[in-house]
C-alpha cells in the first residue's frame, strides 16, 4: 500500500501527463461543451480517501480501472476496425478499401470456415462453405490479393484466426516481405485464442497440448521477429456469444489468459518479454451500465493477477489492452433497423469502459453478410460517437458514479471467486477438459432463453412490440460462382509451383512438429513456396492428432 496522500499522488500523476504531453498531444488546446463549459482532463473527488486512490486508481496508473492511458480519447480516438470478409480475396479487398475510403483505421479480417478449421477450398470437406462466412484463404496468393494496395507498416491488421492462426500470420510476414516491409515494422494482431474454441466456438483442429505449443512458439518468434504484432487476442467475445454471463465472461476469459502465461513461462520466456503483446477481446452486450462496469473490472483484475501472481515488473505487462466488438447474438432479424440503436448503445459502453479499438456490427447481420450501405452506417455510428457526442473529451466520465464503482467491485468479486474455483481444478486447460465452463455457459444460456420466451426479458419487435408484417431489407448475396473460382485458382497454383520445394518444407515441418523445434520459422518457409493452408494444417494433423470434443 502506498503512503502517499491522494492529493500527492494526483499532483504527481499531472506532473508526468504533462510531461507526456510533449510526445502525445490532446487533439484540442481546450476542450468545453456546446455552451462553453470548459471539461477536466479527469475528475477525481474531493478528499478521496486512501483506500479509493489505491483501488480506483488514475488514468494510466495501475491498477488501470480508468484507462491504461492518462488521456485516452484525448488524445488519440481508438482503432476503428470494421470486421469484415467473404467470397475471394479479390472481393474482400475491394470492401477493406472501400472502408478505409469511408475513415476506418484499421482492418479486421474475418476468414471462411474452411479456412479456419485447416481445409482447402478443394477439399470435399469444404464444400458449400468456401467464402460463405468470411474470405477463404489457400495459400500466399490469396493473402496477396487480400492485402495488395494496402500498406501493412502504417494499416494495423487484425485476424480472427485461430487453430491455424501460424500459418496466417506466417503470410502477412511473407505479404510484407514481398511489399518490402520487414517484420518489425508489421502492426496488427491475431486472435490464436484455442482454449475459448474448445470452450465456446468450436472451430480447433488440434487437442489442447500441441495447441499450447503452437501459441507459445509464436509467442517466442514474434517476439524476436515481429515486436510490434499483438500475438493474442483473448477473448470473451464468443464466450458471451455462446450465452454467458457478463461476470462469466470476465472470469472465464481472464482464466484462459493466466493459462497462456503460464504455458510461455514454461516453456522459458520471461513474462516481461511477452506479456506487453497480449492483447484481450470483449463483447459489448445490451446493459448499459453493467458493460461498462465490465471492463473496468476486468482491467483492475488483470493488473493485479499479472502484478501479484507473475510478478510482472513491465507497466505494460499489467495493462489490460482490449477490442470491443457490440453483441452480434443481440441483434433481431426482426425490425433489423432497431438494431442501429442497439450498437450504438453497446458502442458507448465500450468507449466510455475504454476500449482500445472497436468493431460495430451492422443493422443486417441477423440476415446475411452487412452490405455496403449498412456496413457504412455501422462506421459512422463509431465516428459520430468519436467527434459529435462530447464522450471522448474527458478520461472516464463515469468513474466515481456510486452506482458504476459497486458494480465494478460486485463483477470484480464474482470473476475472482470463478477464478478460484478454476485453479483448484488445475486452472483453465484442465477445466475445459472436464467441461466445466461449458456447463456454466450452457446454464447461463438456458436461463437467458428462458426468460426471452416468458416475457421477463424484453426483446423489442421480438418478443414485445412486434409488427404484424415484416419487410425484408435488401441483403448482400456472395456470389455462388466465387467458390468454383476459387477452387480453379488453387488447383492452378498447384500446377504452376515447385512441387519438390514444397514438399521439402511440408517435410521438414513434419519432424519439427515431432521434435521441439520452435515451428513458426518451419511455417515461414513453407508459406514462402506457396504450400497451402490445408497442406500445413494436414502435416500437424499426422503429428498432433485432432481434437474430439467431449460428448
């Protein structure tokens, strides 16, 4: 505990924000409301006692609970990162210029399910998915075409990727390569969170011990190679999405997190060293003040397990750096246009919880893949909220509300109490393979559905206010004739490549993956002879096994 008085602390807390301001500048010399009423860069209260200084904190001290930044919005708006992709890399790219065209600041790539499960487009197990939810992606060509015209050292790209989350980065490494761009300078992030697809999303390939392997080895590489790559995106978004609580969500997704720090320090890496590259996923729900409540506790609760737990000694080890993306199981495919006002409800939750970068969905996702015009509107409810609404113009405008402080504390005490339970378990690999969390998930979502069909929990056009006659907006349709185009290229590329080369680095691949070598280099090379996806995916399938899910 400090011994500091309150008022010492905020002096000195201004002192060093006025230091920082020489590197990091406001975006305005004053910043005042519509009438001229000048706003605080933070507000504190009068007399604050000791106890409320050292749990609550101040912007950009731990332990974080109002921002890891001591002028967020201030000074820079966060990453707005519009999730898009479908049909071919061809297609997807003219959307990602469309939305940077439209202010977007960052990408986030969403992939097929081939994809993402280690299939070909050609694969028999592909068929009728190939570019349906997301862009499919075979090899470095595809990669290519996705990301051609778009600069990787000044475009931050993020992939929700996972079981196969080394091979696709090991393509934006080769992209670079190819645009000239090292590896150091490459900005962006990679979900490779396997534990939440065994819990909640389903979409692994290999049992849960190799998988470890692999995010630790990638852990380790980028580190050397790509420092500026965010190596892990932790998430709750899809835990919340299979139908947990909030408190739920905050525990389960830090539990993952504590098991991937503790995988890296097994395997010799220093938390210091890795640690500053995590990066965590939330989902943005409809109660209002309880997301907002949310990521204040789960950003206190993370700078205390990483300080206490690991020792972390590094500031940024401790710094709980998160995305936000608003609920997409809360939209209706009823009154979809209702839908725009429940994002932007869930997107000033997120801002005003201080998120770091943010997706908002469209009005169409309950129906189909958002089409132009509704994707366009998804971004500038984000823009309108970051230059119209006044919320960016002071650090945590809720901090202090006696009703948002009780219930950070009340989610904080809840997600510590999960915690426990999951470490007398052996923590949160050996819970997944007792199923643990997702019996709670499954009793959290039951629940919820429960109350939906009585009445209890209101849905507005679902569940109450219904129209008798509903009119079908119109929807974006992916191409049929994309997946056969797809499959042409691929079988071509196959012709055209140096087969012998190809299978000397599948080769090669195959002993790594039976020795300890670290495989992220072996990925590297055979992504570099345009060895695809599947065939990576196929050789650690014939060394690792596959995953069978408990009935």
């Amino acid at each position: 505990m400090s011994e500091k008085s309150f008022e010492t602390l905020y002096r000195e807390w201004q002192e060093k924000t006025e230091e920082l301001l020489q590197k990091y500048p406001e975006q305005k010399n004053r910043f005042e409301t519509l009438s001229g009423i000048g706003i605080e860069r933070v507000y504190v209260p009068d007399g604050a006692s000791r106890r409320e200084s050292e749990r609550i904190g101040l912007p950009g001290e731990y332990p974080y609970t109002r921002g890891i930044r001591p002028t967020m919005y201030r000074s820079r708006h966060w990453t707005m990162r519009q999730y898009a992709g479908f049909g071919s890399a061809e297609e997807t790219n003219r959307r990602f210029r469309y939305l940077l065209e439209q202010g977007q600041t960052g990408l986030s790539v969403a992939f097929d399910l081939p994809t993402q499960i280690g299939y070909d487009s050609d694969d028999p197990m592909s068929a009728g998915e190939v570019g349906k939810v997301g862009v499919a992606i075979d090899s470095l060509a595809d990669m290519e075409t996705l990301l051609q015209g778009i600069p990787l050292d000044r475009v931050s790209t993020s992939m929700t990727i996972n079981a196969p989350a080394a091979v696709l980065l090991a393509m934006v490494i080769a992209v670079g390569e190819k645009q000239g761009i090292p590896s150091h300078l490459l900005t962006g992030t990679i979900q490779n969170d396997i534990l939440k697809e065994y819990i909640a999303r389903g979409t692994y390939i290999f049992p849960p011990q190799p998988s470890m392997r692999l995010i630790t080895d990638i852990f380790a590489f980028c580190g050397e190679h790509v420092p500026r790559w965010n190596t892990i995106s932790i998430s709750g978004y899809h835990i919340r999405e299979a139908g947990s609580t909030a408190v739920q969500e905050v525990a389960f997704t830090l539990a993952n997190g504590i098991a991937y720090v503790e995988a890296a320090v097994k395997a010799g890496l220093e938390v210091d060293r890795f640690a500053p590259r995590l990066s965590f996923f939330f989902n943005a729900h409809n109660h209002f003040f309880e997301e907002v409540a949310k990521f204040r506790a789960a950003r206190r609760l993370w700078a205390r397990i990483m300080k206490e737990r690991f020792g972390a000694q590094d500031p940024r080890s401790m710094q709980l750096r998160f995305h936000t993306q608003t609920g997409g199981s809360t939209l209706t495919a009823q009154q979809p246009d209702n839908n725009v006002v429940r994002v932007t409800l869930q997107a000033l939750s997120a801002v005003l919880g201080g998120t770091q970068s943010l997706h908002t969905n469209a009005r169409d996702e309950a129906l189909a893949l958002p089409t132009e015009e509704s994707a366009r509107i998804a971004l500038r409810t984000q823009q309108i909220l970051a230059h119209e609404s006044g919320v960016t113009d002071t650090v945590d405008p809720l901090g202090g509300s006696w009703f948002v402080e009780s219930l950070t504390d009340a989610i904080e005490a809840e997600a510590e109490a999960y915690l426990e339970r999951i470490d007398e378990m052996g923590g949160a690999v050996a819970a997944v393979e007792q199923g643990y969390m997702q019996r709670e998930i499954q009793q959290a979502a039951l629940e919820t559905q429960r109350k939906i069909e009585s009445g209890g929990e209101v849905v507005v056009g679902l569940n109450r206010y219904r129209l008798e006659k509903e009119t079908e907006p119109e929807l974006y349709r992916v191409n049929p004739k994309l997946a056969q185009k797809q499959v042409v290229a691929l079988q071509d590329l196959r012709k055209s490549r140096d087969s012998v080369q190809v299978e000397a680095c599948l080769e090669r691949l195959k002993q790594g993956a039976a020795g300890d070598a670290n495989l992220m280099p072996l990925i590297l090379d055979a992504v570099r002879t345009y060895a695809t996806v599947g065939e990576i995916c196929h050789c650690l399938r014939e060394v690792f096994g596959e995953y069978q899910p408990m009935v």
